[in-house]
C-alpha cells in the first residue's frame, strides 16, 4: 500500500473520529453519565485535577470543544442565516435529528476535511506550474456546501412526496367536513388515514392546536414546513375563509377543484416540451448514427476508387 493511501486513510478516520465526537454521536444519556460519575468516586476525596482527568476523552476535550464552536459559529452565522437553516431543516424532516447548531459543524468539519485530503493528494503535483493548494480550496468549498446542498435535496424529495398526495387529502378532507365532522377532527381523521411525511406534519399541526396554538398560526407553520405551492394556497384560503366566515366546506371543495386544474395545466406543459426535449438526445446520439449508416458506404467507395 502506497504512503498517500495510507496518510488518507489515516486523514479519514481522524476525521470520522473528530465528527463523531463533535456531533454527539453516541452521546450518553444524562443518568448513564451520573451513573459512571458515581461509580468513578472514591472513598478518599479527589482533587479537581483528579475528577477532571477521570473523565473520558469524549467529555473532557471534544464535548467542549464542540461548544465553544457552536458559540464561535452562532456569533459570525446571521439570525436570518440561522432562520433560513432552521426552516431548511424543517423542511426535510429533521433527517438523524439535524439540528442548526450540527449543520453548522458538519459544514466546517467536512470542509476542512476535503481540503486537507484534496492538499494531500495533490502534494506529489507539487512540482507542477498549477497552484494545487487552489484544489484544496475548491474542494474546502465543496465540503462546506454538501450538508446544505443535501438538506436541500432531502427536503425536495420529501415535497414531493407530500405533492403528490396533496389532492387525495384534500378530497378527503371535503368529503369528511361534508360528513358533519369539525376541521379539527377532520383533520385528525386524515393524520389517521394518509401515510409519509404528511402524516407527521398533520399530527404535529393538530399538537399545536391543541397546546393553544391559533388555528391560522398553525396552519401558515405547516405549510411553511412543508413548502408546496399547492398546500400554501390552499392553507391561505381556508385561513382567509375563517377570517370572513365562509364555509370551510365550499372552500375546500373549490381549493381542491383547483389544485386539480393546475396539476392537470402542468402536466399539459411537461407533455408540449417533451418534444422539445427530445430534439437534443437525437441530435447527439441518433443523428450522427444515421450519417455513419447513410455516408458510410459513399465513404468506402471514395476511398476504393481514390
């Protein structure tokens, strides 16, 4: 095994070692850490040097570090910056219990991990006219941007999700409000009913309903969480059909019937570019296939009679 292979993979487990460690993986609870505090004691009194060194590694240098980075990183990180995370993390579902604070280190950590390993890979180019410390910061870069980059795509799949069963919900919904039953008790009968991620926004929406939350606030919070069109307009009418006292069932029929001729305008859209779209993959793969087909025998003949 080559000397850069083993330095990176040493640069790896480092690496793996610091996160785990700064994230909190694998944290004990609060009673397992009085427990083994207790079980460290002595019969003689220990000193504070003593009760310090007793301490694993973890609790002793890594968890304080952690904290002084989270402080660091909240002070130079904007509120709005912060707020755009949060909402961001919401969005996807709170993935292995993502936190700002977590995306915050995860973001420096990976960063400076990928550039220390793209410096190191690049040292035996050292030699050569192209800067290779600016690949260490191109992939520092990378790294600062991937955990973002994937909430991103977890919250989008998770939208998608959601999208998609938005019209069958919304159809329930009216034919349980049709059915005599409240809004809060036809949305308790849709947590009960749909499956996926609405599931979750819907119980965690009647929660706050019932811990006193305003009806309109949790609402605009749910579908701020979620992120869909569809749902954010269907979520302002019925806040605006409350406001003016109009029957939430004529709302949510209309709001359902409507959500229905979008989608269908949409998907009438997506069908007149496809033609469109399709003119690129033919000119890269079946045109030049057609010329070697049609001009490949003129070729050989040229070339027989030259």
């Amino acid at each position: 095994m080559t000397p850069i292979l083993l330095l990176l993979g040493l640069i790896a487990a480092v690496g793996a070692a610091i996160m785990t460690g700064l994230l909190g993986f694998g944290q004990m609870t609060a009673e397992e850490k009085y427990a083994a505090k207790l079980s460290r004691i002595q019969d003689h009194a220990m000193s504070l040097e003593e009760i310090e060194l007793s301490q694993p590694f973890t609790e002793r240098f890594l968890l304080p570090l952690r904290d002084r980075l989270i402080v660091a990183l909240k002070n130079r990180t904007p509120a709005k910056r912060q707020e755009e995370l949060r909402l961001l993390i919401q969005q996807a579902g709170h993935p292995y219990g993502a936190t700002v604070d977590g995306v915050l280190i995860a973001k420096l950590i990976l960063g400076g991990v990928l550039g220390g390993v793209a410096v190191f890979v690049f040292l035996p180019f050292v030699h050569l006219a192209f800067p290779y410390s600016l690949v260490g910061l191109v992939a520092g870069v990378i790294g600062y941007i991937l955990p973002e980059r994937w909430l991103k795509q977890q919250a989008g799949t998770r939208r998608k999700a959601i999208e998609n069963v938005i019209p069958d919900t919304i159809d329930l919904l009216t034919i349980c409000l049709d059915a005599g039953l409240s809004f809060d008790a036809a949305i308790q009968r849709l947590a009960e009913k749909v499956e996926g991620p609405l599931r979750d926004e819907l119980a965690n929406t009647l929660t706050e309903i019932r811990y006193g939350v305003p009806r309109s606030e949790a609402l605009q919070a749910f579908a701020d969480r979620v992120g869909a069109e569809d749902l954010a307009t269907f979520v302002g009418a019925v806040i605006q059909s409350q406001k003016l006292g109009v029957a939430l069932g004529d709302t949510v029929r209309i709001q359902a019937a409507e959500i229905r001729r979008r989608r269908r305008q949409k998907a009438e859209e997506q069908a007149a570019q496809a033609s469109l779209k399709m003119l690129f993959p033919m000119i890269g793969c079946i045109f030049p296939t057609l010329f070697v087909v049609l001009m490949g025998p003129v070729a050989l003949i040229l070339l027989v009679k030259h």
